[in-house]
C-alpha cells in the first residue's frame, strides 16, 4: 500500500484529491444543507409567529395605561353603586312600600315570608329573600309586577309561579307566588365631611341662624332606585 502510493504521482493525487472533494461535498449536501433548507419553513413560521406576538404585545402595551385609568374608573364606579344599597334591610319600609304598591295595583297581598338569604357573589353585599303570595286577575296582577321593577329598593323577582283559580269565570283570580330578594351593603360607608369656619384667635363663633323645618316631599324615594 505503501509503495502503491509512493508510486502514485501528481495526476493521480489530484484525481484523488477530486473524488474526496466531490465525497464530502456529497456528504455536505445530504447531512448538512439539506436538513438545514428542510427546517427553513418551519423557523419562517416561527419567525411569523414571532413577529405577530410581538407586535401584539407592543400594542398592548401601549394601551396599558388606558386600561388601568378604565379599571380603576369602573372600579370607583362599582364601589358608588355599591354604597347606594341601603346598609340594613329595613323590612318595614319594604312590607309598606309592597303594600302600597299592591292597593295600587288591585292585587291582594295574601302572604309575606323573610328567609336570609346570605352572602351574595359580591363582597360586602348580603340579600334577603321575601317570599310573597298575591291573589288577583291577570290585568292588576301585571300591573304590580311592572311597579316592583320601579320599586324604589335594589332587588331581583325570581321564582315566579301562576295558578289559575275559577276557570270558568270570564276574568279567573290567579294565585301568584314569587321571591323578592333585596340587597344589603355591610362594607363601611364614609361619612361626609363637614368643614369648619376658620375664626381667629378669641373670637367669638357666631351661630348660625334656625333654619324652619321644611316639611318631606310627598312622594321622595327614600332610597335609590334600580337592580343590581
């Protein structure tokens, strides 16, 4: 072997050197280039990819401080609507107000239950049920279902059940039965703040004069209206 490659002169080495050149080429092209132009595709896709998440995320970003002014606007929201609700459950003006509505209305309250109805989703809000039975024809009864929704008192009709009673009579009494739910705010509520007078030192406060009481609007809500 030896002697067969001392005998081998400059032509055959550069044909040597060819085939060898051409070999790991070969082997370049197949192990190398090809595997590499396969995964081309797929790393533009990635880089597509890429690109789109990229572009989306700068936007978001942009729109970060508009997001967290609108936040903390609808959470300020939240938190008034939330002080609205009436801080006990005042039963009473409720029972009065359902009264009233019924004689309005023509319905014959027959029935008025109170079942706690515990924490609601809403942090610092607790409901009560109030279970009523009402007897009346159709017309008056959907005339006091129409005035609960403007019921000055935030609350939800659920439950509603029908029963039809004489039905031979042109106009048949129907025995309804319903749950009302109001709700509660238990969170704390601040109290306005009264300013002072600034006086100087040693000088005497001057009172204010009586004001006359004036008497209530007839027919003021005493709480604010709506559902939550």
């Amino acid at each position: 072997m030896v002697a067969l490659l001392a005998r081998m002169g400059q032509r055959e080495w550069a044909i040597v050197s060819i085939v060898v050149a051409l070999l790991l080429g070969v082997l370049w092209y197949f192990f190398v280039t090809q595997p590499l132009q396969n995964r081309i595709p797929d790393l533009q896709s990635q880089v597509a990819q890429l690109t789109t998440e990229r572009d989306k995320g700068r936007a978001a970003q942009r729109a970060l401080p508009q997001l967290r002014a609108t936040i903390a606007q609808l959470e300020s929201e939240r938190q008034a609507f939330l002080r609205e609700l009436p801080p006990t459950e005042q039963l009473g003006q409720v029972l009065s107000l359902l009264a009233q509505r019924a004689r309005e209305s023509g319905v014959v309250l027959k029935t008025f239950n109170r079942s706690p109805g515990g924490t609601s989703d809403v942090p610092n809000v607790r409901s009560t049920n109030l279970a009523l039975t009402v007897e009346s024809p159709f017309p008056e009864l959907y005339v006091f279902l129409k005035q609960l929704e403007g019921l000055q008192r935030f609350s939800t009709i659920s439950g509603l059940n029908l029963v039809l009673g004489n039905v031979q009579s042109t106009n048949p009494p129907i025995n309804t039965s319903l749950t009302m739910t109001v709700y509660t705010y238990t969170g704390n509520n601040p109290q306005p703040q009264t300013q002072g007078v600034q006086r100087q030192p040693g000088q005497t406060p001057q009172r204010q004069p009586n004001q006359p009481n004036q008497p209530p609007t007839p027919n003021q809500p005493t709480q604010p209206g709506g559902r939550p």
